[in-house]
C-alpha cells in the first residue's frame, strides 16, 4: 500500500509547480468547498495559475465562503494542468465531471480524512485521525509555512465545523479546538460565521421537516428511526436537495435510536440513503457498502437502484440484522 | 458601583473557610448546574464542607453530569453556612427557594457572565465578556492553582458548550476554544458527552417540535418569527418544561428573520416568554425589560401576566415598534 507523503513534500510541491486544478466531490459539503477555497487561495497568494472546479459549482448556501467566486463548474475539454489536487475525495470518481478536464495532469495529489480512501494518485496524505480535511490543510499551510490569510481562515474554519457538526463529533480532539483558537486569531468572526453556516436556510427546510417528521418510523424495537421523502412531497414545498442536509441529525439524536436512516426518492428509479449511527455500535459504513456505497462508521449513505418503498424495506431489513443478528 | 474581586482573593476564601453553600438560578441551564456541581467538587477536593442546592435540584436530563448527586434541592429551615456561592444568577432572588437556607451566611460570593448582574454580595467577580460563567470558573481554578479534575473539566466543558451553542455564539472567543481544548486534555470525551448534551432527548420532543411548526407566525414583514404552546398542547404530548429548550433556535435560523418569540403558556394566567436575536440590530434584553425580564442582548425572556393571545399580540406588537418605530 503507497505511504502517505509528507505534508512538507506536498508543500514543495505547490511552490515549485505554476499549473493547479483543484477539485472536490461532487454534491459538496463545508468541508470539500472550504478546502477547495482555502487551496486555491494559497496558491494564488504563491502567484500561482489556479483553477477550482466543482460539478455544481458552488451552491448559493455556501456564498458567504470568502472568495466562492473561484470555484466554476469544469470545462468540458481537457486543460493544460500540471497539478491536479483533489481534497476530501474518499473515491477518485466522485470529482465527477471534472475527471475530463484534467486527464492531462502531469501529478495527482490526493488529500483526505476519508479511512476507506483507495489513495488514489501521486501524491497522497490521508489522515483519518483528522475529523476534516479542513484540518488537514490547516496543519499543511501552518506547519509548512505557506501563506494563511484571513479569508483562508474563514474556509478552514468552516470546513472544520461543519465537518464535526460545530465541534461535537467523534474525532474531534484538543487539537481541534487548538486549530480554531488559532484561526479565530487569524480573523475569524465565530459569531457572523456561525450564523451563516446554521442559522440561515430557507423557511422552506422548516417546512420540509414538518413532512418528514409526519413520516418518522421506528424500527428494530425503536433502535433505528427513518424518515422518507417522496419527489411528490419534494416538488410539493419546493425543496432543493440542499435543504435536506442534517435533518436526519434531529433523529438521530432521539433517546434510545442507535441508527438513523433517510431515504430519498431521486429522479430514475433510485433511492438515496443517508445513514447516521450515534456511536461504535452499529456501523454506518459497513451497512452502506452492503449497498454500493461507503463514507465514515458514523456517517455513510449510498445510492440505490429500486423503487422507494422496496428499498426501505431491504435497507430496513438489513439495518435490522446488524443490530439484532436477525 | 463595586469593583470585581480579582479571582485570587476568591481564591483565599475557598481555601480559608471551611462551610459553602452553592448555588445557581431556578430552572438550571447546563452553565447553572455545570458550574454549582464544578464548584462542589473543587471544595470537596479541599476538604471542605460542602453543600450544592438547586430550587428544582437536577433534572433527569443533566443526570449524566458527572456528580450531579452533590446537588440537592434546599432545605427550608436556615442552615450553618459561613460563604454562599451563587453562580451564573443574574438578579440574587433567582436562586429562589435557595434563599432562606443560606440567610446566615458570612459571606456572599456572587460570580457571573451577565451583563446586567446588580452585583449583589460581598465579593463580586462579574465577567460580561465571557460566553460562559463554566469560563470564568475555569480560569478561577486553573490561574489559582485550585483542583481541576476529570471529573470538574466534564462539568466545566458541558457549563460552556450548552451556554454558547455548542461553541457558535457570539462572546465565543480564541480563549473559549483555547479552554475546551484545555479540558479535553484534562480528560473530556467530546464526542461522548456532546451525545448526551444534544443528541439524547425524549421523542416527546420531536412530537413537540412538530407541533409548535404548526403555530409558526410571521410578523414584522417576516422579521419576527413566533411560536405558541398552550397548556393543553403540552398536557396532550406529555410534554414536560425542559423539552422546550433550543427548539426556538429552529425558528431564529431562518433566513431573514432578525428576532424570534417562543410564547409557553403557564399556570395561572401567566405567560413565559423567550425571546432569541439573531445580532446586534435588535437587543432582546431591552424588549423583555419592557415586560419586567431580562438577559442578554441576544437571548433573553420574560413572565407576564396576562391570556396567551393578549400576551402574544402585546408582544409582537413591542417588538415591530423596536424593528420598524411604527
């Protein structure tokens, strides 16, 4: 298996080379377009070529990202890129759309916090230890001496609290908080930032828990709690994908419910599953590989072919299984 | 006006007296419990004779801070007290039925983060820029060479966590994540206890969200969001008085709205009012002072007299002549 490189080489790296492309997954979180931002800020300050591309460009929630305006969507054609960076990508092709447009890259560097990464590239540092990516680059512009301005700050700063649900998650350790004690120091408003990141969706997403909670069901003797969301209801309140993100958080968090699942109904056919589990017991990622997807134990989700409620129950029946071994 | 009592001299008289009373405010928060049961066991830690009370003692949902047993409701006879301890209490009579069991004490030690304190007492050690009085104690005891165990840090973590909302709110500074990092180095399990603060409650709670969306009202050209619970509604849910808090935080997070109202309908023809800004545009301490409460700029609350609709409309109405002077 390739070694990780150390960060240092990664930063030699970025001073010597001048062409950047750097990406993320696609349907991006705080962390994957913070890291995204906060590279391609850097390297700009290095008076670097940078481009930085997402399949959806950057979601209208996340406009308040200092320097947003970076990130495109990829250009259809191949570009002229020495460097391809990819952050917070636990498998190569979830870049999605960007995959074409640095097939030329002469170097891969693959960052990530992702255990099942397949460390894909040249370049590859993969630090599961790290609850976000964000943390990752914290430590590599800080340690390496690159540059860390104040709107880098407020990038890493959000990819590392949206990463651990504002400090609260598994993985995030005393030097967590030390990292955003120091980014604070470097500029960032807590408070502003804050709100921007939970305080400040649609009135629709209100709206749309009222539906889903209509829908909560309790399974395996009140150990797993689902809730589902039709495309009917979807179209109904007018709710982008977007609205959906930590909703299924509100029912994890009942008393007694080890496993929380959220199935989408998507356009084709398919059902999307997020899945969250409250601690060591119950596997999250191990469950969603068994359906062709994967992400962290605590966390995961897949993408399943078949109609809603036929995948609800398979999904429910397996969740079952792990938990009870029936 | 008093000065503060710089925290060493505190610091002597914890060391020099031998009986203590603690104590915090009715209806504890977890900054009101985190900080009497830290104090407790720092004097227990000095060998001193030490009682903790609290009006309601601690409710089952703060029963997984560590020693919350040391916190008793008060007795009611007066009882041999040399120094009272009241933290996090803004106004004295809030200790309530705390009162007269500590009448005979020598000495009167009054710590807190609220701005508006009086400053009653005999040593006063006021902190307006701290996010939390859990800070302040921990730089009593940590800047005074006072015990700090595993044990102490829990409390203190969980007194700063729940008072700025999970590290987000404003007054939440470097220091303050300098301090959580701190107390995880001393031995905090983040992870674990931020399950039992904000992932563990009754499925009564969900049950109640639900139904308080189903009261939500704008006002103010959508500036103001409110939400409603008479008394049935609660009877009806089996919903008990601490089920109720954070959900107002659901409706302050929508875009636009400045200033949200949670209107809780009491027993005898009283109203309990709680009032959430999302900045500095509009002060909620000032509107509830209208209405004889108090608290911060941005989180503040009221009793008032009167039928819910006619609370609610006196309300709603104050608070669009200070957003719109109409």
């Amino acid at each position: 298996m390739k070694t990780d490189t150390p960060l240092a080489e990664i930063a030699e790296v970025l001073r010597t080379r001048q062409r950047f492309a750097i990406m993320s997954h696609v349907r991006p979180d705080g962390d994957a377009l913070g890291c995204t931002i906060a590279m391609a800020l850097c390297l700009r300050q290095l008076g670097k070529d940078v481009v930085a591309w997402n399949e959806e460009g950057v979601l209208e929630k996340f406009h308040y990202l200092p320097g947003h305006e970076i990130v495109t969507q990829p250009p259809a054609e191949p570009q002229e890129v020495e460097v391809a960076i990819v952050l917070d990508t636990s498998v190569q092709d979830r870049i999605g759309r960007c995959l074409p447009a640095v097939k030329h890259a002469d170097v891969w560097i693959n960052i990530d916090h992702h255990v099942t990464n397949p460390r894909f590239g040249d370049l590859v540092h993969i630090d599961p230890s790290a609850p976000a990516t964000g943390q990752i680059l914290y430590e590599l512009f800080r340690g390496c001496d690159l540059p860390l301005t104040y709107e880098m700050a407020d990038n890493l700063y959000v990819a590392i609290s949206t990463d651990t649900g504002s400090f609260q998650y598994s993985g995030t350790t005393a030097r967590t908080y030390e990292i955003a004690a120091e980014l604070i120091r470097a500029g960032v408003n807590v408070a502003d930032l804050s709100r921007k990141m939970y305080e400040n969706y649609p009135r629709r997403r209100l709206e749309l828990l009222r539906a889903l909670l209509n829908t909560l069901r309790f399974t395996s003797a009140d150990r797993c709690a689902s809730i589902a969301l039709t495309q009917a209801v979807a179209a109904q309140l007018g709710a982008l994908p977007e609205d959906n993100e930590g909703l299924i958080d509100h029912i994890r968090a009942i008393q007694g419910v080890q496993v929380a699942a959220f199935f989408e109904e998507l356009p084709e056919g398919k059902v999307r599953l997020s899945l969250r589990s409250k601690d060591e017991r119950f596997n999250a990622s191990a469950l969603c590989a068994q359906f062709g997807g994967g992400g962290h134990p605590l966390a995961a989700g897949a993408r399943i072919n078949g109609a809603l409620a036929e995948v609800q129950e398979k999904v429910l029946s397996a969740i079952d299984h792990a938990i009870t071994g029936n």
